[in-house]
C-alpha cells in the first residue's frame, strides 16, 4: 500500500494552476504500489493519476523515466504519458517533493496468470524493446549483477535468520554469477519490473504497461529472464513451461532471439531471481517498524533460483 | 487505509454480469476509509464506488443505509446512490462479503477547515434532516447514551495506560450523561458521521456528503453536536465559535431550531464526544498486532469533553 504524503486542497489547488486541466473535481490516494504516493485526480478534462515521488525513486533519474514514457507513447505504445503544464513541463514539485501527472491507464492487472497473459506480454516486451531504440537518454541497471554484492554484504550476517543456510547458498551464487555473467549481448532499453501489476489488460487485450521507475539500460533478454520468474511460477512454486514457452515465443514472433540470447537465458535467470531476491531479504532486514508496506517474501525467489539452477539449456522454458 | 478484500478479475467479471455497466475497464483500491473494503471501478459506463462490507457493518442494517442513500438521491440531495442490477437489486455479495456498487461523487474533503466550509455543512444537514423526514425505515443508534455503558466496561481497566485518570473521569462523566441526557428532542434520521473526510467539495461548494454507514435515528441537534467536536476545534484544539457559528446559523436559516435544543447542544456536544472518545479508546485498546488500520487518538476527544464540561449554554457555540 502506497500514498506516504497527504496533500492539502491548497497545495493541490495552487499546483494544479500550472495546467490547463480546468477544475479539480476529486483526489483519492490509491492502495496500490510501494514506492511512490499515487493518487487519482479527477479534473474536468478527465482522469490522471497524480504522483508524488518518494526518496526510493531518485531525482535525477526522473527525465529519463517520464521521457521514456513520453517517447514510447508518442511510438503508439500503451503506456501512461506525463502531462506538461502550461511552461511545457511535466516534472515539477509538490509538497517538497518531484511531482507529475500522469495519464490515467484504463486496465486490470492479473490476478491469476493464464498463459495467454504471458502470450500478450512477450509481444508487448518485445515491441517496447524495438520501440524504445530512438530514446537517446542513458541510465544504468544498478540493480544488475554489479549491485548485487553491496546488497548481500548489507544482508549476509542475518540473512540465516530467514532461512537456514541462506547466507552461504547466496554467497556461492554470487561469485559464479559474476564469474560467469554473460557479456555482449543485444542489449537496449528494458523496463525491469514488468511483473503482472504493472501490466494492464481490458477483457483479452493488453492495455498498456505502467509503473516505468526501475527503467534501464540492460540485455533485452534479461527483461525476458525477469518475467520468466515473475510471471511463469505457479502458486506453489511449480514452473509452468507453457507460460514461458507462450511468453518467448510471442516475444520471437516481434524480434527474434538471437542463439547467445537463448544460450544466456538460464543465468540471465538465476540473476534476474537473485536481484529480486536480494532486494526483497534486504528490504525485510531493514523494515522499519511500523511501515505501512508489508515486505515480500524474499524465500519465494530463493526457490525460483534453485529451479534455473538446474536448468540446462532453453528447452527447460518451452522452446524446441 | 482500508482495502481489506483482494478481489479477483474472474470474481470481479462474473460480479459485473449482473449489471448494465458494459465493459470493465479498471479497478483500483482506495486507501481511505477505515471500514470496508473500497475501490474506484471504471467501465464503459463511467465511475463508481464498489463496497465490499466488511465485519464492522452488519449485513442487516445495509437495506437501511442503501435505501436511506436511494431516498436522498430522489430528493434531489447529493449523495452516492446504490446502483441497480439487471434484477433490481443494490445489494449482492461478492468474495463472500456483501457488495454494492454505488455512484462516484465528485469532490474533495477539506484537510483544513475554513468557517465557510461549517456554512455549507450547516446547510446541508438541515436539508438532510428535512429530506429524510419521508424515509420510513428505522436503525436505532447503538452508540448513543445507551451503549456507552459496555464499551466503557470493555475499557475501564486499562483506560489509564492511555491518560492518567482517564478511568475516573470516565465513570463521572457517564454517570452525568446517563442521569442528564435529554428527551423529547425533534428526532429523525442523522447522518451520525459527518466528519470532514466525509463532506466533499469542489471549489467553494458543497458537492455532497458520503459514508451512510453510521446513519440512524437519533435527536437532530446530536448531529449538530458531532459536528460541533469535528469541524470546529483547531488542531491545537482551541474551540473556534466562528466555526460554530457558520455551522448552526446556516442550519437555522433551513432548519430553525427549537429552544430545548439549543439548550442541549453543551450536554449533547459532550456525549458525542464520549461516544468517539470511547469508540476510539475501544479500538486502541482492542487494537490487533499487525492491522492496517492506525488507531486515532482518544484523548483528543478527551480534551474535547473537557471544553463542553465548562460551557453554560449555547452562547458558546457563537450563537447570541
């Protein structure tokens, strides 16, 4: 659950005399994200979602993620679009901190993943990747394989206390996957948090993705290693080959994997379930008391990591 | 925060068949709202509330605070309405809880309150009191004088772990409220709960009042009361007569008031403040590790009581 910062009609008010969006008619803070204060705005031109950037997202990162959005969508992609006040800007500030509206993106998030959902995803990642070719601003993944380390350093004396021998089985994971992380492959711009709550559908249709503030430069195909995990485990932990197979073989029919990319999958995976599980052991060991967000079960993606562990080759994710 | 039930997209279609609203578009949940489960549905047809009732609203009184919205409505008083299914039903279930989806009202609540703001207020319970005259069904109010008793009960044991004394002061001020709380006074139904979270404006007027679900038959002035502790103490609680004043003079000019009213604000004002006071320091008490929900703080009620203790008669409230 998400809005940390009240905002008074006030501020609202004198904010909203920067558009050109008539009155404000409602604003109700929304149950969903943990990072940031969303709200939804009603004015009398229509629906907005209005965000106030909290200290997890940083400043300076905020023109590339609200041009990346601006760009994907003036290419036609679903995507939220920033609105710009009347000085043809879109960042600005609001009770002391980064704030924007957004467009308001008509659409469920899955609940329950059936494999057509993962279907819709790989050709909406894929297009986004190809899409995303003419954005000339730059940001590093510093939450790749070179962030990993700090994280577990941060962890490593109490990660046992959440599961027994954690510590160790992270350790050894880390040094072969920085021994061994692939290098040279296509790579672009990626979303890198495309998990089934930013991603929107309306009846059988994709509608759009959302929630752009882990953006990034990476391999295309460590997007797709990303959802394999986020998307293609079942419940209770089961891996679900006919997702996978759904989600890479849409994505192919968009652009084409190349062989090293294929090859790379299995540890793009295992790196892609160690960055989730870092963050997650990290942000339950630093919980503060009394935090409004519930911390995720780091554990989960510990069995994820297991699985592609033994994982051989593609075949294991659906593909011939 | 509310948003206690997850609701499925499976769930949630089939919950939708039942009625004439077409596609549906989006879902979200409202972080507002402490007893049910909200969240804003976009269909093809517009906005709406849906309500999943939680544990706290009885399913009995629900044909009462849905139909008490209905009449309203009909008379031209804007509040949410209780939208019909194909079977000319409100009120159905969904994930096993009651359920209703009700018009989205357009407004904001005011964080800071302006004596204007208590002006409209005032006019509007007037009206709601004259418009429900024609409402025939009845909900006793279970927290009046006659159910302080056993939440004060449930409490007075560790009442002084919150304030010193608490527990005393408590048991003498029941014991005043019991033996001196008026009768006869013109009755009707009462919205019960009109705080400032639940008075929506856009611009300088009053868009409409939400949140039926304390509504019952109470004295009128009681209502008049509650607001009195809600909409006119400052945050450093000083009591602020201007406030007061707007609030029963714009009442009087739809809604004059009798003279034993006006002679019962002081004691009705200090049981309404018992009443949040002991339903407050019931919910501290009685507080689950781990709920979502932070308690408010009875001792603001506390001082509040205080105020009304001193008052000689409504010349305090600003009224000549």
């Amino acid at each position: 659950m998400a809005v940390y910062t009240e905002v008074s009609d006030e501020d609202l008010g004198e904010f909203l005399t920067q558009y050109d969006l008539g009155e404000m008619l409602s604003l109700k803070g929304i149950a969903e994200g943990v990072e940031n204060s969303n709200y939804l705005l009603h004015t009398e031109a229509g629906s907005y979602i209005l965000t106030l950037y909290e200290k997890r997202v940083h400043r300076e990162d905020l023109p590339f993620f609200l041009g990346l959005m601006e760009h994907l969508s003036a290419q036609g992609f679903s995507c939220p679009v920033p609105i710009k006040g009347k000085d043809g800007e879109a960042l600005r500030e609001l009770c002391g901190r980064p704030a924007a509206i957004i467009s308001y993106l008509e659409g469920l998030w899955p609940k329950r993943i059936h494999p057509w959902h993962c279907n819709r995803l790989g050709r909406a990642l894929a297009t986004f990747h190809l899409e995303t070719k003419g954005f000339d601003l730059r940001r590093e993944n510093n939450l790749s394989v070179g962030g990993w380390r700090p994280l577990f350093e941060a962890c490593r004396g109490r990660a046992d206390s959440v599961e027994k021998g954690l510590s160790a089985f992270l350790a050894e994971e880390l040094d072969y996957l920085e021994s061994n992380w692939p290098k040279g492959l296509p790579e672009g711009v990626i979303h890198a948090d495309a998990f089934p709550d930013n991603v929107f559908f309306v009846g059988d249709r994709l509608s759009g993705i959302i929630d752009f503030y882990f953006a990034c430069n990476d391999f295309f195909a460590y997007e797709l290693a990303i959802c394999l995990n986020a998307w293609c485990f079942e419940p209770d932990n089961a891996f679900n080959a006919t997702k996978a197979r759904q989600l890479l073989q849409a994505y192919q029919e968009v652009r084409p994997l190349k062989r090293a990319e294929l090859d790379a999958l299995p540890i793009l995976a295992r790196g892609s379930a160690m960055r989730f599980l870092l963050t997650r052991l990290y942000d339950l060991l630093h919980h503060p008391e009394g935090a409004l967000v519930t911390p995720k079960d780091p554990t989960e993606y510990c069995r994820k990591l297991r699985f592609h562990q033994e994982v051989r080759g593609p075949g294991a994710y659906g593909l011939d």
